[in-house]
C-alpha cells in the first residue's frame, strides 16, 4: 500500500518529465536510455503488482559479486581439474550460505563425514546435503559442528 502511495506517484511524474526526451529514432546515449526506459516500464509498474518483489536489484548484484571479482583469479588454475574443483567448493559454500549454514562449519563436517564412509550409498550422500537434518543440526550459524567434536561439548547428567 505504501509503495503505491507513496512511490507511484513519483514514478507516474518521472515519466511525465521524461515524455519530452522520448525519441522515435535515439542517436546520443540519453535518448537511448531514455528509450529503454520507457521499453521497460511494464516491468518497473509491477512492484505494485506484487510487494514480495524488491524495489533494486541490490541483492541480486550482491550475490554475483563474488563470481565476478573472483573471475581474475579463476584464471589462473593451473589445470582444468582444478578450475572443476574450485567450482565444487564455490558451489559448496554458496549452497551452505543459502542454506543459513556456516560455510566453514559446514566444509568442515562434510569433508569429516566422507572420510568415514566406507561403501556410501544415496542415503549417504543425502544424509550430507546442506538441506538435510544433520546439516542443519551441526552446522547452522552458532551450532557446534562435527559429531567428532560433540563430546567436548556434552553437558554432565
């Protein structure tokens, strides 16, 4: 409600004013942008369709940030076995963190619980999903990680 009240109003009178410079052929960069503006109005109009979507896309280039600065660095694994398997751990940790894991928390259980399996099954692997129960038991923000490190932890009866 408030997003109409308060916002539509100014983007009605923003798109007022920039009316004047809409051109049917752009040729500098602001009637171009002035052009897509308006080629993308439907778009912007439909946060007050819906108030679950998120006025900017601020989050959205949060998240893409950390691929992006680390692009440079990913140029220089040295094999493709190693790009792959910086790809893993990347994937790992986002998965974590979208799971509201520690991600230190969460490598460190995960890599101690594969150590100890002997013949793993499916049931295993889904047993360590970030997703799963134990994931969630050990390795939330705040909880006590591995089964390994249980016992220094154990209230006396």
């Amino acid at each position: 409600m408030l997003r109409i009240q308060e916002l539509k109003p100014r983007l009605d009178q923003w798109y007022h004013d920039l009316e004047k410079y809409r051109t049917k052929k752009a040729t500098s960069k602001f009637e171009k942008a002035v052009n897509y503006a308006f080629h993308q109005r439907a778009a912007v109009y439909r946060i007050f369709e819906d108030g679950r979507l998120e006025l900017t896309n601020n989050r959205a280039e949060r998240a893409v940030k950390e691929i992006v600065m680390g692009r440079k660095n990913w140029l220089f694994s040295v094999s493709e076995q190693g790009a792959r398997t910086n790809a893993v751990y990347q994937t790992l940790i986002k998965t974590a963190e979208l799971n509201h894991l520690s991600p230190w928390k969460y490598l460190e259980w995960l890599l101690t619980e594969i150590k100890e399996l002997k013949a793993p099954t499916q049931e295993d692997y889904a047993r360590l999903l970030p997703w799963s129960t134990e994931a969630q038991k050990y390795c939330k923000v705040g909880a006590i990680c591995t089964s390994m490190y249980h016992q220094y932890f154990k209230k006396e009866a």
